[in-house]
C-alpha cells in the first residue's frame, strides 16, 4: 500500500481540487480524504507537501521506433522518457519497420510494452504497408488490442479508402488519426513556405497542404459519423476549419503539439534539423491560433509526436535531415511555462487537455483520479526549474536543451508502483 499525504490534488475529470490524501492499494486507489488513517498493513508514506498530485498523463502520439529502428529509440527507453515526463499511458503510431498492419507485429509492441512499467498502447495502420491503397484487417486488429488506426507519416490520399476507413472505424467506435500533408504541394517537407524557406533558398511546405487534406477529412467525418483525431495541427485555418466542424460532431477531435505553441519558423532558422518537422513550424499567428484553440476547446488534446532520430541523421544537410523532434520528457514543463504561467490555461485545464481528454477519446480508464480509479499518478513540484538535457530518450533532437522552465516531474506512480522518482536532475 501506499499513502501520499497533504498533496493538492486535481482532478480534470470532475474539477475536484484541493489538499486531499491518497490511499493507494494495489492497482487501485482506495482511498481520497483529509488525514486518512495509516493502514495497519504494511504501508509506504509519501508526503507530498507543497506538491501537485495529478493523474498520469496520457500521449495519443509517439514514436517509439520499435521494431525497425532501435538506434532511434526502443520501447523500453520510450516508456522511461514517458515515465520521466509524467506519461503513465502513450499510444504508439503505427509507422515501425514492419509497419503495424498485421496480427504479428501488434502483438509484437503490446507484448514488449507489458514489461516497461507504464501502459504502452499502440494503433494499427489504416492500410497495407501503409501504401495507401489497401485496407488492413481492421477488425480482426481491433480484436487483438488496437487502440485506433492511423497511417501517421504518410498523408491518406485516396479519397475512397479515407471513406472507407472511417466507416468501418465508426462500425468499431475506435478512432482514427490523420497525418494532413499534400504532398503534390510540398516542395521541401518540414520548413514552412515563407520566412523560412526564404531563407534557405526553398520551397518549403505551404500551409495549403494541410488546409486542404483538413477539409476533405473534415466533411467525410461528418458523413460518416467516424470519431476522427486531426493529428498535429499548424496552421490557423486548420483551427478554424476544427472549430466549425465540433460545432457539428463531437466526434470531431484535434490534437496540438508542445513544438507548435512555443515555436514558429523562426526556430528553424535559429536551430536548423533540430526545430525541422512534419507538419513545420509556421508563423506567429498560426502559433497564437493554436494556443486559443486550446483555450476554447477547439483542440482537444495535447500530444508530443515524440519522434526521436540519431544526431547523425539530424546533423545532415536541412534538406536531407529527418522531420521531429523528442517530446515526452519537455511536455509538461513547456506547457506549464507557456500555457499556465502565460495565463492561457489553468492547470485543470491543462490536466484534461493532457490526460483527461486523452484518455476519452480512446476509452481508457485513465486520466482522472477518484476512488477505485486506476493508480496512474504524478507528483509535480510547480515551483522547480526544469532545464532539458541529459534525456532518458535514446535521442536528443530537440530544439528545447537549455531552455529554463516551469514545474518538474518529481514522482510518476503507475498501477500503483513508483516508477520514477526525483532526484533525477537533468543538468
């Protein structure tokens, strides 16, 4: 058992805040009250005085290159990133070498997450090799554990197999993910067309390319009734379009990445292949739309497309380098930093667009905390400094090493068992 005491607790399922104490038995959490009693089992006291207690948080996106590309990144050092950032849940793409479009490879990540210490999830692809002509067994994937479907990395280009899809994901109740990127107008993927591909001497990705694809997802969401996650959005049109379509569906959902409400392409100037991703950064209005779709609800989650790559391949020429950046172990801290303490969010809110929201979409018995809920639990020490560096991740690429920031994970508690505990500094 285990008693965490005098934390502020916040919960962003019911709103429920305040100094609570928590009994945890298990995988469960017994108890929530004010000076609970010591169990007379034997019983490990945490005291969280001065501390944040809230749920573990829950990534819809990551990339932990398993199997394929272990050099990048294996399910195991992903999950310890995870747990470092506060992630008790993530859910994996599907864009592995092989990709996860069979039975096998499926069972394969699911198998290899029971063992890391936090839940590892994974979607399936939406077609075959995602080549984008075929679609997978999707219900025989959905049987075996998928979470969702998505062909994340690879924009979905056939009009008929994206309806198809998502009528027979609206027939599972699962969702589907979509990767917004025109390639017939993409000159150069991952630096924006304006400043920055002026300054490269390119052509860059215009903001078209995703304006478009968002649309055309859009509308056949609304017909088909499917639950649909527009993956990573950039551009403040792409807001506006979500903004319009939530109005109609709730099942209408959109996910923004810590790298596009700090950042713009600017950073690419500055940082080169480390702030190079798909899609790129934009302008300062695209950055600022994102922030107030999270703020109106518009977009729904927050996710980190953590997508680690080798400083070899980061260190090749702009053009060449890969596309992503590392994101599970800086999340929070920017999302404190540039959500909270600017006045955008309060940390409710952020709690339900990082844990709570989530969670919802993919049905999990996460992101909240209550009694007999699940013992997936961070401590948070709002008021430490977090310098990023020295990661847990097997890869660095990131724009944010050395940055000062707000709020640092201190403990992650996951099924009940302490996973990660400071002091585990950065620098």
């Amino acid at each position: 058992m285990l008693l965490i005491r005098n934390g502020y607790m916040i919960d962003p399922k019911s709103g429920r805040e305040g100094t609570y104490d928590l009994l945890i038995d298990g995988e469960r959490i017994a108890k929530i009250g004010t000076q609970l009693a010591l169990p007379e089992k034997n019983c490990e006291i945490i005291d969280a005085g001065g501390l944040l207690v809230a749920p573990g948080l829950v990534d819809v996106h990551v990339h932990f290159r398993d199997p394929g590309f272990p050099d990048k990144e294996d399910i195991l050092t992903g999950a310890m990133a995870a747990a470092r950032g506060g992630y008790t849940t993530v859910i994996m793409m599907g864009n592995t070498r092989p990709p996860i479009d069979n039975a096998h490879t499926l069972n394969y990540v699911l198998e290899k997450g029971k063992n890391t210490g936090i839940h590892v999830l994974s979607c399936a692809n939406v077609t075959l090799g995602m080549q984008g002509r075929e679609l997978t067994s999707m219900e025989e994937l959905a049987v075996l554990g998928a979470a969702g479907f998505t062909d994340d990395g690879i924009p979905l280009m056939d009009e008929k197999i994206v309806r198809a899809a998502m009528e027979r994901t609206a027939k599972l109740d699962l969702p589907i993910s979509f990767h917004e990127e025109d390639p017939r107008l993409i000159a150069e993927n991952g630096i924006n067309r304006g400043k920055a591909s002026a300054y490269f001497g390119i052509g860059g990705s215009p903001r078209e390319a995703e304006i478009l694809l968002v649309e055309r997802d859009l509308q056949l969401a609304l017909k088909t009734g499917a639950h649909i996650n527009i993956q990573h959005i950039s551009a403040r049109e792409s807001v506006e379009l979500v903004r319009k379509a939530r109005k109609i569906s709730s099942r209408i959902h959109a996910e923004a990445t810590p790298h596009h409400f700090t950042l713009t392409e600017n950073a690419v100037i500055q940082y080169g292949s480390l702030a190079k991703m798909n899609p790129p950064l934009r302008e300062e209005e695209d950055r600022l739309a994102i922030i107030q779709g999270l703020v109106d609800g518009t977009i729904d989650i927050i996710a980190t497309d953590h997508a680690p790559h080798t400083a070899e391949e980061k260190a090749k020429p702009l053009t060449q380098a890969p596309s992503g950046i590392i994101g599970l172990e800086t999340a929070l801290p920017l999302a404190i930093t540039y959500l909270v303490r600017a006045g955008y969010l309060t940390m409710c809110q952020l709690l339900r667009l990082m844990a709570a929201n989530p969670a919802s979409l993919y049905r999990l018995d996460a992101g909240y905390l209550a009694e007999n809920g699940p013992a997936d639990l961070i401590l948070i020490d709002m008021a430490a400094k977090t310098i990023p560096g020295a990661y847990v991740s097997k890869a660095s690429n990131t724009p944010f090493t050395g940055w000062e920031l707000q709020g640092k994970v201190v403990k992650t508690i996951a099924s009940g068992r302490i996973i990660f505990s400071e002091p585990s500094p950065f620098l």
